[in-house]
C-alpha cells in the first residue's frame, strides 16, 4: 500500500511537473512573440555626441529603426548625412538644394526614398532638362541655431544654390535649450541617466542570472514588470513628465494656451534671431533661401495624431493654436524672407482614408503620405521660384 501510494505520489508529481514546463515553454514562446512583434529598435548607434553641433549622425553607419509604426532601414552616408553619396564640390550644370531641418525633414520613420527631399528632387529631374541635386542634412533634434553652425561649418561647401529651412514647432524648444548652457546641461544629464536597477532573486548567483537574461525572455520580461512597480517615477506609462506651458520641458509649449505671454514672445524672438543670422549668411553667399513651415498634427485637424496626443497631454478632438505659425509668417514677409506655409495644405487635403493620415497615429512624424504631400506643395512651389 505504502509502495503504491508514494509511485501515486511520484507519478503526480511528475506529471504537474511536466505540465509546468510546458505551460512554461508555451509562455516563454508566446512572451517572444510578442516581444518581436512590439520591441523597439533604435537607430542609436548611428548616432553621436558631437562638440561642434551638440549631436551628429555617424559617417558610413548603418542602423535598423523599429516601432509599432514602421521597421525601415537608416543609413548614413560618408558625409554624415541621411542620404544618398554626393561630392561636396557640385557638378557642373547641376542646381544643388541643402534641405536643413530637424526629425521631419532627417525623415523620422520612412524610408530614405519616401522622405519629401527625394521625392521633391525624383519630381525635379522628371520634369526639367536641368539636373537638380536636393541634399538632405536634416537631423533629428536640430533647430535653426544648430543648423546655422552647421552652414558655417560645414554646410557651405556644397555650394548650395538654395537652402530650404523646415521648421517645425519644436524648433523653438530647441534653440531656446541650445541657447542656454544650463538648461542645456541638466536635458543631457537627464537622458544620459540610467534607469534605476534593483537586485533581484538574492539567493541566484550572477551566472545563473546572466543565462536567464540570456535565454529566457519571459525572465526579462518579469523582471521589467517588476522593476515598473519598484519605479512607477522612472516608468511612466503613457505620459511624459513635463509642466504644460513651461518653455524649459515643454517640447510644445508654444502651440499651448498655458504659455504665458513673455515666454511665448522669447520663443519666437530666439528663433526669428536665429534665421536672419542664416539669412544674412547665406546672402553674403549669394545664396537663395526658402522658409518652410512644417505643422504638427495637433494644429492641423482634431484627428491627426491620435493615439499619441496623450502622451504629451493634448486632448483627443481638438485642435491645437497655430498662432506661432502665423507669427512666423508675419516674420518672413517683414524681412523680406522666401516663405511656404505648409499648415493650409493639411488642413484643405482631405484625409486619405479613415486609417491613413498624413502623421503617424503614435509618433505624430509624417508616414509616407506627409511627406507626399510636403513634396508636391515644396515643388509646386519651387516652379513659382525659379520664374
């Protein structure tokens, strides 16, 4: 009877064993499937620090950029450019176009091909004897005073007939942090820091922790959940912590109505400094220039950038002040200033299906259709330009 019992025993406990390691081995297979399927890919490491223009994208790097929204390749060419090969002395008989801008122009999640400068230059040589060369200099995270010392230093050497400036609302965010050491410093120390860690499962050793980081990603997985709960300061989900309206950690204060009057007044001053000092260079150059102005989601529909509005706080069905961009107009004609104001088209196109806007839902860059857009209003108006 003993003897009996304990097989009885030894039998069960075999099978719930069993049946742990599979329901174990379907839950590891299932967390992998998931991961694959929402993991997110930087392109970081075509990225760099750079002591002259803050941050740079690596010559000759080569990077994969993977969200929920797009998985596309980014690579860089020998020039630090997000862009085909170009000599820097300009061929003869060729009109050369330096597009500066930031992430919308770099071409933030969109094929190389599928960015407006390619397409606007693809439209060019289709339709004109002349070649025309439209170089892409765009990086995420410039603004007119890092695109200025870019010009200075090296942007100038391709002999631009034409630069074409995209500004997007964030510009004077950054020109107004790049502008300012202090601020500077403590936005770098803040990215640059490392997300809190705890030890976890004291009574593991380091080797057996390293093969479970290594092998098994429902640990990595378990250990992420646990770490959310051990932080929930560090791992805000679904909002980032800033002060609606504070021009020191509000990427968009200035499309806000809790901006207040002198801070959205030093906004637009340090960035309307920043473009005549471009102006000015480039007319000492003899240089053409062309301003254009780049909406973002929230200011063109209640619908654009949906799922990301929250985010970042912006009510969902409502539609965000574009009084900066007027004010930018205003600018540009007083100073005599070549300018595109690309928020009418948005506005007037109607959206190309209920799914399929002109900005990603999440991110709130331009999907492919955008920068479709962006490129038939640049070359429509580059035809008025060269008359």
């Amino acid at each position: 009877m003993i003897l009996m019992f304990l097989k009885k025993v030894l039998f069960n406990f075999i099978f719930i064993l069993l049946g742990l390691f599979i329901a174990l081995g379907l839950t590891e297979l299932i967390v992998r499937f998931y991961l694959y399927k929402t993991k997110v890919i930087s392109d970081k490491n075509c990225r760099q620090e750079d002591q002259l223009l803050h941050h740079s994208l690596i010559p000759g790097s080569n990077c994969r950029s993977k969200t929920k929204e797009w998985d596309i390749n980014f690579s860089v060419n020998s020039l630090g450019l997000r862009d085909y090969e170009y000599s820097l002395k300009k061929p003869k008989s060729v009109f050369r176009i330096l597009m500066l801008g930031d992430s919308f122009t770099e071409g933030y999640g969109v094929e190389l091909e599928e960015t407006f400068s390619k397409l606007v230059e693809k439209k060019l040589n289709t339709d004109k004897k002349e070649k025309f060369e439209v170089i892409n200099a765009g990086v995420t995270g410039y603004s007119p005073l890092l695109e200025y010392q870019y010009l200075e230093k090296k942007g100038l050497q391709f002999q631009p007939d034409l630069v074409i400036l995209n500004f997007s609302m964030t510009d004077f965010y950054d020109d107004f942090i790049f502008g300012n050491k202090k601020l500077l410093i403590e936005k770098d120390k803040m990215f640059k820091e490392k997300i809190p860690t705890t030890t976890w499962l004291p009574l593991i050793s380091k080797k057996i922790k390293w093969w479970l980081h290594q092998n098994l990603a429902l640990y990595d997985f378990l250990v992420l959940w646990l770490k959310r709960i051990a932080n929930p300061g560090v791992y805000k989900k679904n909002i980032i912590d800033f002060e609606k309206g504070d021009i020191q950690n509000d990427q968009f204060a200035i499309t806000r109505k809790e901006i207040n009057e002198k801070d959205y007044a030093l906004l637009l001053e340090n960035s309307t400094e920043n473009l005549l000092k471009i102006k000015q260079l480039l007319a000492r150059n003899n240089i053409g220039f062309v301003l254009v102005i780049i909406p973002h989601g929230h200011q063109v529909n209640n619908q654009e950038w949906g799922k990301g509005r929250n985010f970042w706080g912006f009510e969902q069905g409502k539609t965000y002040s574009s009084q900066p961009i007027s004010d930018l107009f205003i600018f540009a004609i007083a100073n005599n200033i070549e300018i595109l104001n690309l928020l009418p088209a948005y506005k007037k196109d109607p959206i190309i299906s209920w799914n399929d806007n002109y900005y990603f839902s999440y991110d709130g860059h331009w999907n492919y259709h955008g920068h479709q857009l962006a490129a038939e209003r640049i070359y429509q108006f580059f035809q008025n330009y060269l008359k």
